[in-house]
C-alpha cells in the first residue's frame, strides 16, 4: 500500500519555523495501530489523517479529521489543521472554505484569507481557577509563575513579564506527572499582545514549536486581560510562530501562514 504524505510548516511564511506537521488524505480509515505507527515513524509533533466526506453539497468540502503524535492520538491539534488546509486548498484551489469534523472538538470551519492566512474557526476554551494546585506543577517550572489556571487541555503559567517566559526551564519528570495536562507558560509582550511556550512530555515532545489549540484558552484570557478582541500573539519556541487570534463570543479565530516542505510517498509492507 502506499500512502501519499505532506509535511508542511505551520504558522511561519518561512520554511525551517513555526511548526510541522505531517498530513496524509486517506480513502479509508487505516487501523488506529498502524496510524500511530506511522505517527511514530514520522516523528513530527503531529501526523493529521484525513478522510473526505463524500455525501454532502458540491460548494462544501467536508473532512474527518485525526491526530496522532508520536506518543499518543491527540484530541485536538491547531498547527496539523492549518497544515491539512494547506494540502486540501491544494487539492481544490479554487475552494475557499472547509469543514473539519473531528470527535472531540465538533465541526471546524476553515477559510483562505485574501491576505495568505488561513483562519480557523475554534471552540472557545478559556481557563480557569483550578480546584487545586499539583506540586509537580510547581516543582516542574524554574520559575514560580504569578497565578495558575487550567482548562480542559492544560494548565497555564501566568507571568508578568515574558523574560520569566523566555528563561523558564521545565522539569519534564515533574511535568509529565501532570499527564493528562499539558503546561503553557505566557506573558504579556512589548512586541506582541502576548507570548507563549508550551510544554508537553506526557503527550508528545518535551516543548512544542507551536500551539495552535491553546491558543482557543490563551486568546480569551489575554482578550480579557487587555481589553481587546483581536490580539496577535509569538510562540516563542527554538522554531517560533506567529499566530493571529480574534475572539468571538464562544469562537476563537486562530489565523496562521503556511510552507510547504516535503511531498512524498509512504509505502506500507
């Protein structure tokens, strides 16, 4: 069998940045255990499947979607969705619009910006005042933040100034106790509305380069933070990546540029 593969840099204009992700657009759903093999074999943060959806209008492109990191699948994944909008856009270039349908997250509307982005429309996830306060939270970061909150993803860092955000060193035996939490740490930034990096040992890597679905909880914190719907944000991981949020209600736009690095073929024996 074999299986034609995508590995495109998300959110960077630049090849070498942001973040990658591999996409393949499948004909039928592959065995969970071979889709995390190839996952593994891939050894990117994310590896996104997709199955189009035949029984629906000819103006609407409508695709399953799937996630799987080395380690695990993952319910929701922001930098593999702008990447699987890139392959799909390329596969019907003259389309604007798709709808990404995944178990976790619902339906997800996607659109071609004039401008070169492509806009993601997302579940709104903001977090809030946890219940408790996990030491190994507090054991797995260098730097004691100013304030913790938690959503259903992972736990937030707050800190007051992004330089605590640029030094803060992880503990990654600590952190991955928190599992099945992730960790972001952020800021508020001189250069952009805010900064970010994300931490993630029990789900995949030891830091991701960048965090499209946290940013549906980093966008409506910082949002009411600073008094403002459209907020651009940095993640300021060793690759970097530029993401543009707006808040709407229940709906965070997550905006973000695209590269493609590699087109290839898998073979499965």
């Amino acid at each position: 069998m074999k299986l034609a593969i995508k590995i495109i840099d998300a959110f960077t204009d630049k090849q070498f940045r942001g973040n990658s992700a591999a996409v393949i657009v499948l004909d039928r759903w592959l065995p969970d255990p071979l889709m995390q093999s190839i996952a593994i074999e891939n050894n990117l943060s994310e590896t996104a499947f997709l199955l189009k959806e035949e029984n629906v209008t000819e103006d609407t492109l409508v695709y399953h979607i799937r996630w799987f990191s080395p380690v695990t699948e993952i319910d929701f994944c922001g930098h593999a969705t702008l990447a699987s909008a890139h392959v799909v856009f390329g596969l019907f270039p003259d389309s604007h619009e798709i709808e990404f349908v995944a178990d976790a997250v619902g339906v997800m509307r996607v659109e071609k910006k004039a401008d070169g982005f492509i806009q993601m429309n997302f579940p709104s996830r903001p977090p809030q005042k946890p219940d408790y306060i996990p030491s190994a939270l507090l054991d797995g970061l260098s730097i004691a933040p100013s304030a913790i909150l938690q959503n259903d993803q992972a736990y937030f860092a707050i800190y007051d100034n992004e330089d605590d955000v640029m030094l803060v060193e992880q503990d990654t035996l600590q952190i991955k106790k928190l599992a099945p939490y992730d960790v972001v740490v952020t800021a508020p930034s001189k250069h952009f509305d805010f900064v970010s990096r994300y931490f993630w040992p029990a789900n995949g890597g030891d830091e991701d380069p960048v965090t499209g679905s946290i940013h549906t909880g980093l966008a409506p914190y910082w949002s009411q933070q600073l008094g403002k719907k459209e907020l651009d944000a940095y993640q300021a991981s060793k690759r970097g990546g530029v993401l543009k949020c707006v808040v709407a209600g229940d709906r965070v736009l997550v905006s973000g540029q695209t590269v493609q690095y590699l087109s290839g073929e898998i073979i499965i024996r």
